[in-house]
C-alpha cells in the first residue's frame, strides 16, 4: 500500500505521550517525520519498560521516525531549525506558552517566516484562554473533563481509564488537524495554525454523556463495565472467566434469552424494549449473570455465537494482541533494532509495516544535516 502521507514532511517538536502519537500516526500513514530533540532528550526515553536498554515507552510512540538534536537555545540550533522547517509541511510541537516565546516558535512569527507552513499546537489548555499557563497531564484532564466521575463501580472511588485517553485523543485530534490544514494549504497554498487543547480532547469524548447530562440535569453516575442507556451491556462472570454482552436494539433481546435460558424475561412484555430493560437494569444483569455463571467461558461464547448475539472475550493485552484477527491483519508489528527487536500496534491507515525502529537520541542528526540542509558533516 502507498503511504497516505508520501512526500509529506513533519517535524515533531514534542515530547513524551499526546505530540509523538501524532507524529506516529502520520508516519504510519507514510510521512517523513524528523524528531527534534533537546541535547538531553525526550524525557519519555526515561520511562520504562525497558529491553535492550530502550524504552518501550519510547519506541511505542516514536517508531518510524528519524531522530535529530538541536539546541534550540542556541543561534546555531535555531537557525538549523528554521533551515529545516523551510523543507517542511507541517511542524508539531507541544510547549509550555512561556518556552514557546523563549524560542521564538509563537505560531504567528511562524507563519511570517514560513507562510506555507502547517502548524500543529498541543495545548494543556487552549492559549487565548485564561488558563493557558497551567500545565496538564493525561491524568488531570481525565478528572478536570468528567470522564472519571463516569468511570469505575458503582459507589465506588474515581477511576482513571487504564489507557492514556485524554493524550492520545489529543494525538489523534492533533494527527486529524494537521491533515485537515494541510489539505487546506493544497488549496490555497496558505500555511495554518491549529491548536489542540488536551481539556478540549478529552471532553469531546463524553458526546452523548455530557448531551444526555446538560439536557435532563442529571450527572451520569459510573456503571462498571456498563452502559449508562443500554441493558445489558457489559461484562459478566462465567465459570472460569469474562464475557462481554452487548444487546444494542430490541430484536438481540429474545436472542440472548433462548441463548441462555431465559425465555420467561424474553417474552415479557415489561422488558421489551431498551427504555424499559434500562429501568429494570438490576432484575436483568441479576438473570443474565446467574445464567452466565453457570457455563464455562468456552460455553458461553459458543453459545451466544450461535444466537447471533453481540459478544465477545474479555481478553487481556497479551491475549488482545495475539488474536488470530490481529496475526490476519498485521496490526502488530515486529520492528528490528541493532540491539534486537520490539513489537507495535500499529493504527488502522497504516501503510506497511514500519520501516525504521524508534531512533536512538540524535540518531540521524548527520544525515538530516547532510541530505536536507547540505551541511557537510565536518
């Protein structure tokens, strides 16, 4: 498969979750993407697990990059910078306001120096807002958003969902941007600024959440692995494991309890419908899971299969990425390295597998000099 992004240069500027996802996307879609790092590194380089003295960390967010070092504080730094993003189409980069005036990279004085170029900003909080000094992290958007006020048991302490989504819905958001302007500039020729607040990512994700909420005043409260509109909808015990039931609609209702044995609650007239099902939420997880917890993992799927009822394993990671749907796929990825090899999950508009590991520090600093801004190495 041709890359999407052939001929698209970027240059990532950011540093450790929500930047270099971005800039990943856009590799994986076959864009040239140079990683300039500050002599000391990505900070996310520090952060384990480690093998063969990389981290993975690093490598899941940087694969298929190229790695170059520049002193932004230098004269020298930043006019190589500025040499590159000449040759460049869009430019990530995800610092704090008061160092994004200390080097001089305000999107405004950009766009006077580079008209054509497209400009990806990833925010804590958007800039022209009175809160654009604070930093942020995933953790504090999920809080500050209400996304965890949704999650976790019922009654139960705030949880934070297990992956980083605040930051990588501000990755896929900023990915997204960055296409959508440079499209634009196609044109027009214009180069663009698009900033991407990770507040603002985080709370696009409550959609029908913060609808439902802000129309009937009432704050949604957590249901595990529930749904807050949809029963049953969630995971449920079996004898040795986890399944997951999804009866979106009124025609998988009947099917799911001839599946299991409840033919007495699929021909009740009160449980017809979802809106009814919803309100007598407790009386039918009560039934499905007493009727799941009788048959083995294996039982249950076989049979919830042959009903044509939505469902599916609750699989662990390891479990997850060795399905024999993502070996079909090719969604993972074996990516060599001098010192030996990784694994990825790739993203779904990718176009092959990756054909560079996650650069070293400073890796192809030379060669970036030498190809791109004709500086002899000496």
């Amino acid at each position: 498969m041709t890359g999407l992004l052939d001929g698209v240069r970027v240059v990532d500027l950011t540093r450790v979750l929500a930047g270099p996802y971005a800039g990943q996307i856009l590799a994986e879609m076959g864009a040239d993407v140079i990683k300039v790092e500050p002599p000391e590194g990505d900070m996310a380089r520090g952060i384990g697990p480690f093998i063969d003295g990389r981290s993975l960390y690093f490598s899941s967010l940087n694969t298929g990059k190229r790695s170059m070092v520049l002193n932004l504080t230098t004269e020298d730094g930043s006019n190589a910078l500025h040499a590159l993003l000449e040759t460049a189409d869009i430019v990530l980069e995800n610092y704090r306001p008061a160092a994004v005036r200390k080097l001089g990279l305000e999107p405004q004085l950009l766009l006077a120096r580079h008209p054509s170029l497209v400009i990806v900003t990833i925010s804590g909080y958007a800039r022209s807002s009175s809160r654009a000094a604070e930093g942020s992290f995933d953790l504090i958007a999920q809080a500050d958003s209400g996304i965890m006020s949704t999650t976790g048991e019922v009654n139960g302490a705030p949880v934070r969902a297990g992956v980083a989504i605040g930051d990588l819905a501000a990755g896929l958001w900023a990915a997204l941007g960055g296409v959508a302007a440079y499209s634009a500039r196609l044109r027009d020729g214009r180069g663009r600024h698009v900033e991407v607040p990770l507040l603002d990512s985080a709370m696009s994700l409550l959609t029908y959440l913060a609808t439902s909420a802000m129309g009937t005043g009432s704050d949604p409260a957590p249901v595990g692995s529930g749904h807050h509109n949809i029963v049953p909808y969630r995971a449920f015990a079996t004898r040795d494991g986890w399944v997951v039931i999804a009866v979106i609609g009124d025609k998988f209702w009947p099917m799911l309890c001839e599946a299991l044995g409840l033919d007495h609650l699929g021909s009740d007239e009160r449980l017809r419908t979802n809106q009814q099902r919803t309100e007598a939420r407790e009386e039918i997880d009560d039934a499905v899971e007493e009727a799941v917890g009788r048959l083995t993992t294996p039982e249950a799927l076989e049979r919830l299969r042959e009903a044509g009822v939505p469902h599916g394993p609750l699989n662990t990671v390891l479990q997850a990425v060795s399905t024999p749907y993502v070996q079909e796929t090719g969604m993972v990825a074996e990516v060599e390295t001098p010192e030996g090899s990784y694994r990825v999950v790739q993203g779904p508009l990718r176009s092959g597998p990756p054909t560079r590991h996650a650069p070293a520090l400073g890796e192809h600093t030379d060669e970036i000099l030498a190809e791109i801004l004709g500086i002899p190495k000496a």
